[in-house]
C-alpha cells in the first residue's frame, strides 16, 4: 500500500536524527550552561501558551458553530 516507496524511511529517519539532535541541544543548554533556569520559563512559557491556545480555539469554534436543529419528537 506504500506509493512512495523509500520517501517516507528518509523523511522517517529525517525527522528522528532531528528529534534526537534536538533533544542533545536542549538537554545541553538546560544543564551545561548558565542559561538553564531562563530555558525552563522559556518552555514552561510555550506549553502553557500552546495549551491556552487550543482551548480558546476550542471556545471559539464552540462559540461561532452554528446551531444545530433539534428534531422534534414524536
């Protein structure tokens, strides 16, 4: 069923020594230099701001949806 064939192992593998090289970067700079209390808010600040912002969405798209009709019963 794959079309692409070996486009996707590379992107695969792509996208997992970037994971990983990213994960080597943070780690360093959160506990090898002076920086790492300021990478914690930095973090902290971009969760919190990634999850407030999936619940306005969510209340937005609850808010603007239009109504849907009830069926009467019976």
């Amino acid at each position: 069923m794959n079309v692409k064939g070996k486009g996707n192992r590379g992107t695969g593998a792509a996208l997992l020594i970037i994971a990983i090289a990213a994960f080597i970067i943070y780690a360093y700079f959160l506990i090898g230099t002076q920086y790492g209390m300021i990478i914690v808010k930095l973090t902290v600040l971009a969760a919190v701001a990634v999850l407030l912002t999936v619940l306005g969405w969510i209340g937005y798209t609850m808010l603007t949806a239009p109504r849907s009709e009830e069926k009467p019963s019976g």
